[in-house]
C-alpha cells in the first residue's frame, strides 16, 4: 500500500526560511522525499570517512567497480535515491556529467584514523553554506546539506555552534538540511544506548534540522524498533533516518528497515555500503528495493524480488 503522498500545503515551512524562499524550501521538501516526508539518503561520504576501507577489496567482497569514484554517481543517476550525498569536491567534478542526480552536500568529515582513545572526536566544517549557493548556481542539483556532530566529545560545543549556523544559513536559501549525530568521546559508554540516541534526536531538533542521522540503537533482550521509538518522539518534527551501517544481508537489511518505519517511526535511511560495494546492476535494483520499502510501505518479500530483479519499482 503506497504511502500517502504529500501536497505543498502540508509541508511545515521553519520560520528561519524567508517568505522569498518559502517555495524552493517547500519544493526542495517535496523533491528529496518524493513527496512523502521521508527519505532514503544514499551515503557517499565515506571517502574521507572511512578511506579507501569501504570501496577496494582484494577477497572480492567488494565490487571491482566500487574502486572508481564515479561508481556512486552511476547508482544514484539510475536509482530513485532521493539524494546521494557527497563532499562538495565530488560534486564538482562529477555532478555535471549526472544532472539529474540529487545532491546533498556533506559540510564537514573526519577520517577513522584518529581514534577516540587517543583524542574525541572533532569534524570542523569544510565549506560555507554560500560557497555551496554558488555550487548550485553552477547548475547543480543541490536540494540539502550535511553536518555531523559527535555529541559528548569535548569539542561538542564547536561542532554544535557551527550545525545552528549552517541550518540557519540553509534555511535561509530554501535548503533541507540533514545532521548525522553520533554520540562519541571517552565521556560515552556506549554510543548505541537508545536513551542516548534518543537524546541525540532531541538536540537535532533543537537545532532546527529538517533530518537527522542516528545509529540504530542496541539493548541486550530488547527490541531495537521498540527502544528506538523513544527517539522518534524526541525528534519532534525533525524527522529521524537510520544509518545502514557494514554490509548486511540483503533481506534482513530490508526486514529491519522495514521495522524501522512501520514500528519505530522512522522517516527512512541512508545508506551506503550496503549500496555501493555491490556491482552497478545489484546496486541499483537495492536501491529500488529501499526506495519501495521507504516510499511506498512495500512488504518484504515483494522489496525483496524488486532486489533479486524479478519484479520493478518507480516512484
């Protein structure tokens, strides 16, 4: 049963979008959650994130393909994502050979080499919002920026200062914005609590995003979906996706998405290796099986045959 599509009228306009720009906030809302209020965020980030970890691998559980950068771009330009999300650099080199690929722009990353045993985790931002304008006004396709913040570590406070002054400016120019927030530093015990993620949510809200990105919460003898309901009502009206974290089996990925939305409230997921390290073929009928799953309340067993190729889903 498909989800009921939204009108511009139902769409919550923040009151730090100006009345000129009342209407690209409302069509940026509309085109990057296919007019559902949710929405699946294909994950390109993890170049600087995660290095060259997630995209070469010499056992073959990683496709060949996924060596080449531009592998995203072919996903993304052949999927109904409702945007890959990307460093600006990327964007700029790629993103005008695939001008119907929605963007994201991811304002601030870190890689993994650091660990939090030896310093918390800081990811200062990158670019400015306007510096992201004149990307767009360049001819790209930019719906929304990204920022992540570490909640806990102890330099929370600048990455805090600076997620309220991107949404802020965002708004300004009609942008969505999305902040990935993980809790994380020597002051957190556990970065999968759900009552901490919960927290999480609370404060993207407080900042005013439109989306934010949490960890799936885990608690031994307890339902993820069930603990993690707790973060959608912190969330108020910004509306909460999951990470897709490490590469998962492709139905048990889509039964806890499933799970996700159905049961815990989620507004959908980003998602990344479980995309890109599979061949462009694979890539794109799983990005159909999530986006049918996300948009449209498919059941499992049917997102499932979208992904093994036996049947097709557009939105």
């Amino acid at each position: 049963m498909a989800f009921q599509k939204l009108s511009p009228r139902d769409v919550l306009v923040p009151a730090d979008v100006p009345k000129d720009k009342h209407k690209e906030y409302v069509n940026n809302f509309l085109v990057l959650t296919k007019n559902t209020g949710r929405i699946m965020l294909f994950a390109g980030d993890q170049k600087i994130e995660h290095l060259n970890d997630d995209f070469y691998d010499n056992g073959g559980k990683i496709s060949a393909e996924d060596a080449s950068p531009e592998h995203l771009f072919k996903i993304a330009d052949r999927s109904p994502v409702s945007c890959l999300a990307v460093q600006a650099g990327y964007a700029a080199r790629y993103a005008p050979s695939y001008p119907n690929v929605p963007l994201l722009i991811k304002l601030n990353s870190k890689s993994h080499l650091l660990k939090t045993e030896q310093r918390d985790p800081l990811s200062q931002r990158l670019l400015s919002v306007a510096e992201v304008i004149s990307l767009k006004n360049n001819g790209l396709n930019i719906l929304a920026v990204g920022y992540t913040i570490y909640l806990g570590s102890e330099f929370e406070s600048q990455m805090l200062s600076e997620a309220s002054q991107i949404i802020f400016n965002a708004h300004q120019y009609g942008l969505l914005t999305v902040l990935w927030i993980y809790p994380r530093g020597k002051a957190v015990a556990d970065e999968k609590d759900a009552h901490l993620i919960a927290g999480a949510c609370g404060v993207a809200c407080a900042l005013g995003s439109d989306f934010v990105k949490v960890n799936y919460p885990k608690k031994e003898g307890a339902k993820s979906e069930d603990i993690f309901k707790e973060a959608t009502l912190a969330a108020g009206r910004t509306g909460v996706i999951c990470a897709g974290g490490s590469s998962t089996e492709p139905k048990e990925f889509l039964d806890r998405l499933s799970k996700q939305i159905t049961v815990a409230g989620a507004a959908g997921n980003a998602t990344g290796r479980n995309i890109h390290q599979k061949p462009l073929t694979e890539a794109i009928n799983f990005c159909k099986a999530i986006a049918s799953v996300t948009f449209a309340d498919t059941d499992v067993e049917t997102a499932y045959q979208i992904y093994s190729g036996d049947r097709d889903f557009n939105i």
